[in-house]
C-alpha cells in the first residue's frame, strides 16, 4: 500500500517526509528539489506488539508497514503539464491514498511559491489541478463507452457513472465528495481517478505555533470537513528533529513535551486506518509479528498472507483477542478460562486478533 505525499513547493514536505522515514530526502529551500519520488517503508506504531513480546519471552519484533513516496512539488497549470506537472499527476495516480501537506506557518526566509500563506487558497490550486485531469480522464471515457453503449446496454450503468462524475468535476466537485452505491464504486475503481484517493491534510505549523498559525489551522479543519477528509496538525521541523534522536532520548522528549504520541504515529495510524487497513498478530518465542489484511478479510485470505499454503489448505483458526490474552497471561491459560474460539471459513479477522491457523496441503 502506497502513500502518496504532496502539496505545493516549500510546504515542508520533504521535511516532513525525512521524518516520517528517518531516509535523508533531499530538503532545499527552492521549487521542484524533489523531481523523482523519494520512497520509504515506515512501520505502523503498534505498542501490542512490545507486550506480546514479553509475554513469548521473544526478541524478534515485526510491525506492519506502509510505503510513503514523497512526490514532486505541483503547481498551478499542472495538468497543462506546468513545472513538473505531467510528472506529479502520474506519480500521484499510482498511490492508493495521499497525505496533502499544507503550510501553515509564517516565516520571511522560506519562499512561498504563490507570494504569500494561504492555506485554503494553496488546497484548491491542487484540488483544482487534480479536478482538471480527472475531467480530462473522465470526459474521453464518456464520449467512448457513450457511442459502444448504443450498441452494448451492459455499457450503460458505466455511461451513467461517467455522466454523474463529469457533471461533479464540472463543478468543481472532488470526486470522493460524493455517495456511491455498492456497483458505481466497483466501476470507479478501474478510472483511478485523483480526486476519489482518500486524504489526510497535514496542516504544517511553526515551532512557535501562532495564534495566526492556530486560525490557518482552523480553516484546514473546515475545508477538510467539507469534503469529508482528516486532518493532523503537526510541526514537520520538531518531527524531523525528534527522529534524528537515539530512541531513549526520543522518549524522553515525547514525556518533557506531555505527549504518548507524535504527529508521525498519529499520522503513520491514521494512514494506515485510511486505507482500510488493521492487523492481525502472530506471537511465538521466534517472533511476534502483525500482519496487514483489509477490514473484512476472512480468515483463509488472512492465512494466505502469511503463505499461500496457510490458504490453499486452511482448516481452521484457533483465535483469542489480544486483551483477553493479556488478561489471561499465557495462550494455554486463555484456552482454559474459554477464551480461545476455533473459526472457520466463513470468519472475518478483526484487529487485535492473536492467530494460530491450522492447515493441510
């Protein structure tokens, strides 16, 4: 699962990237510093995990993940293949969702690509850029399916789809602002469109954090809320900063500021939620792991990520919830006290859930 990161030139996104993945992408102050995305696997913050790990007396650790790419800087005419226009919309459109970095902080000594900070305005020269190419897309696809559909009615329902989205994008409308049944959302999947990837607006702030920076903040809040979409508020400078810390040291600011959280696990768990996704755990003395499966995965799927063998094969699941587990003390314990279950086929994971799958191949 990729995420995609973006926003206008000298954001702070590179910035934010760097501490998101701790991998050094190149952070300059001057338009399109990064052309080619930069890439990074970041682990999901999991604290289930570290307590596992106590319990099965193990030393091996392994988190789920998610990929974030760190893409070109856009600016206005982008589709018109602006800047690095052509680049960014292809780039964005192979990510599944997009972290949209927004600057909302003052500050003389950072160029702003359109003269001066306004959040809204900088969100809607994107949206607007993004709306451009899903018109494009969508408007080329319409006059073809709507000629064949004259002649094959199994086109209709996708004319009708490509009618209803085209009027949106016409008026200024995002894509994944509007409600779809069950069939239209089947169809829109293969447009790839730009403008239907879920969001989350990181609203970039100062060190400082302003009362002016507050009310930037503020307006993101409302913009997102319109179009359905999150927000964190975060200062990618002290994020980079805290990365570059040995672990300890890392904690011990984290407690020095009042925070179990940084704005990068907030994040990193709010991307992870946004795609749909959740884990299951594995624990034994060799290793405790998450796995990442789609909300409503069944348990076969769930054994094939682990290995196809596991799904080929499945018998059954023996499952006990991670906070039953814990309260028990031990799996043997667990099965005592009734809280382990035996499923099936036909059982859908839930998050938390500790796994044993049995198989036959």
């Amino acid at each position: 699962m990729k995420i995609g990161v973006v926003g206008l030139p000298n954001v702070g996104k590179s910035t934010l990237f760097n501490a998101i993945t701790e991998a050094g992408a190149e952070s300059a102050n001057y338009p399109f510093c990064t052309i080619e995305p930069n890439v990074g696997i970041v682990d999901v913050p999991d604290a289930r995990l570290g307590k596992l790990a106590e319990l099965y007396h193990t030393q091996k650790i392994t988190p789920a993940s998610i990929e974030f790419v760190d893409i070109a800087g856009l600016v206005a005419g982008a589709s018109h293949g602006e800047g690095l226009g052509n680049k960014f919309l292809s780039h964005i459109r192979e990510v599944d969702a997009i972290v949209h970095v927004v600057r909302c902080f003052d500050d003389g000594n950072i160029i702003h690509v359109s003269g001066g900070v306004d959040p809204i305005r900088d969100i809607e020269i994107i949206n607007l850029e993004l709306i451009l190419a899903d018109l494009e897309v969508v408007t080329k696809k319409y006059e073809k399916d709507g000629k064949l559909a004259r002649n094959d009615k199994s086109l209709v329902p996708s004319v009708d789809l490509l009618s209803k989205v085209k009027t949106a994008l016409e008026n200024n409308q995002l894509v994944r602002s509007l409600e779809y049944t069950a069939d239209e959302q089947e169809l829109l999947k293969g447009l790839q469109l730009l403008t239907a990837k879920p969001v989350i607006y990181v609203a970039n702030v100062s060190e400082r954090f302003t009362f002016t920076e507050k009310e930037y903040v503020e307006k993101v809040k409302a913009n997102a809320e319109k179009e359905n979409a999150k927000v964190i508020s975060l200062c990618a400078k002290i994020e980079e900063e805290l990365t570059s810390l040995p672990p300890e040291d890392r904690e011990m600011f984290k407690a020095e500021l009042g925070i179990e959280e940084s704005g990068l696990e907030k994040l990193v768990t709010a991307s992870y939620d946004l795609l749909g996704l959740m884990s299951y755990l594995t624990a034994g003395e060799k290793e405790v792991r998450a796995w990442t499966i789609r909300k409503g995965t069944k348990a076969p799927e769930a054994a094939g990520k682990i290995h196809s063998d596991f799904e080929k094969g499945f018998i059954k699941a023996e499952i006990v919830s991670y906070d039953d587990l814990m309260e028990a003390g031990s799996f043997i314990k667990a099965k005592e006290k009734g809280k382990v279950r035996i499923e099936g086929k036909e059982y859908v994971v839930q998050d938390g859930d500790v796994v044993l799958f049995r198989f036959n191949v």
